[in-house]
C-alpha cells in the first residue's frame, strides 16, 4: 500500500506545478497539467526511467539524497516533505538496510495522566488531545461545551473529521465548513503516511468514502501536520466565536498532538467564551438538539 500512496502522491504533485514556477518553458503541447515526468526528473537529479518506476509504484526504495531531490523539484512544503519521507521509510527494504522501529501502536496509546492533569488546569482555556486520525483522546470541561455535538458521541466514536463529515449540524457549527472539512482530511491523508496499514484509519478512511465531497478531496493527497491559525464557530448557546488554535506534538508522545483554543483578550468572543465557562462549571444545557 506505502509503493501506491508513494505514486499517486508523487503525481498530484507533479500536476500542480506550472513549468514556468520552476524556470522551464510553458511551451508544446501537455497531455496534462503540471510538469512532465522527465522534467521532475531533471529537477530532482535523477534518470526519467527511475523517476517513471516512483511514479509505477514498483517498490522502488529511494535514498534520502533522492528524496532530498524530489522534495526540491516539486517544491514540497515542510508537512509534504515529510509525508514523502514517511512513504518511502514504510516501504519494504532488505535486511541488510537496517532496521526501522515498527509504526502503529502509540497513536491509540492512553493519555499521560500529567497531560490529563494539564488539561484541567488551563480549564477555562479550552484544549484536547487527538491522535493523527483525528480522535480525541481526553478534553477539558469548556473543550467539551464548545463542541457540545461532539461531545455526545461515544468516546470511540468520538472523531473530529467523522462530526464535520457525518453530521448534518457541523455544516452550520463551522463557519467555514469545507475549509475545516479539507483540513482534517489533509490530516487524516498524513496519518496514513505515519502508519499506511493501521486497520483502525483504514476503517475509518472507507467509513468516510460513504460520505458526499470526501472521495473528492481524499485524492487531491493535500497533507497537513499540526500547525496554527483561526476557527470560526456558531455555537448552539453562545453564539458566534472566533477563536485561534495551536497543535502542539507532545513530547514523549508524538502521535498525539495537544491543542489549544483561546479568544482575543477583548471583544465578544471573549466574553462568549467566558459565559461558555461558566455555563460548563454549572453543568448547564449547551446542545440544541
């Protein structure tokens, strides 16, 4: 499966590249979008007919000095870069290579009780704790009232890309519903990276091909890893937040990533938050339906 993943991202990326962001004419006529394979070839160093069996997925392990090539001549991010080492390290390689320690497991390991003893001390900031597949693992009170939906799932249920994907009210819970849909699926892309047979994302990627738009964004092979920005949020009680959200990978722990949101020191959404808070200590109503 890793020779396959390797291939199909090797070419969505080579077709979203023009040749003229990478110094080549734009010139002749193009069977497809993007640079041809003999062009990657000759950005990345290499020779058209290895590049050709990368992209045929026949198991081809590349060397890092190869990888290093490729993540140049396609212009890779840094979550890119590393989904692309992460493929080509889960890739059979002889004995003699050296060994590498087996993925899987960690992702579905407990929650250090010092986290679990972090969470509740920032109470009221909002924070959790989710494994690359997007699970949630542990949260605080005002975590679980603001995602009051979410919160009524079973806990082994209770994953963030299934909520915007399967339920009706995430549409309107996100303010920017397709954008946070994409991201958790360009989240969910790099944790097949991490693990690519780990039977628990691959039953949930099929579980999730059930739903409309995820096939579609699935094979656009977008990648992310823990990053920074801002979510918009109609929450069923308190009404419109805007609240900014760092992930954080643990140490000790790197397939489990904490994450925090917190409101600007003024306006409205401080204040919602706040009487979310409140609400959440008293044990308070925060579904609507």
């Amino acid at each position: 499966m890793a020779t396959r993943e390797m291939a199909d991202f090797l070419r969505s990326r080579r077709d979203r590249i023009k040749p003229s962001s990478v110094g080549l004419p734009d010139g002749g006529r193009r069977r497809a979008p993007g640079l041809r394979r003999a062009e990657v070839a000759l950005l990345a160093g290499i020779s058209p007919d290895y590049y050709m069996r990368l992209e045929q997925g026949r198991g081809i392990r590349p060397s890092p000095s190869v990888l290093d090539g490729l993540a140049r001549a396609l212009v890779l991010n840094d979550d890119e870069r590393d989904h692309l080492y992460r493929l080509a390290l889960s890739l059979p390689s002889p004995p003699s290579a050296g060994a590498h320690a087996a993925p899987g497991g960690a992702a579905d390991g407990p929650v250090d009780p010092s986290v679990r003893r972090l969470l509740d001390a920032i109470d009221p900031v909002a924070a959790y704790v989710i494994n690359p597949r997007l699970d949630v693992l542990a949260w605080n009170r005002t975590a679980a009232a603001l995602m009051p939906h979410l919160a009524e799932a079973p806990p082994a249920r209770r994953n963030m890309l299934r909520y915007a994907l399967c339920d009706p009210r995430a549409r309107t819970f996100y303010v920017e519903w397709e954008e946070v849909a994409r991201h958790g699926i360009a989240q969910l892309r790099t944790a097949t990276g991490r693990d690519p047979d780990d039977p628990a994302t691959r039953a949930l990627v099929r579980e999730l091909f059930r739903t409309p738009h995820f096939g579609t964004w699935w094979d656009r092979q977008d990648v992310k890893g823990p990053g920074m920005g801002r979510k918009e949020y109609r929450h069923p009680v308190v009404g419109r937040l805007s609240l900014d959200y760092i992930g954080m990978v643990l140490p000790g722990t790197p397939d489990h990533q904490f994450v925090t949101l917190t409101a600007p020191e003024e306006g409205p959404t401080r204040s919602a938050l706040e009487r979310l808070a409140a609400m959440a200590r008293s044990g308070a109503a925060l579904s609507d339906a």
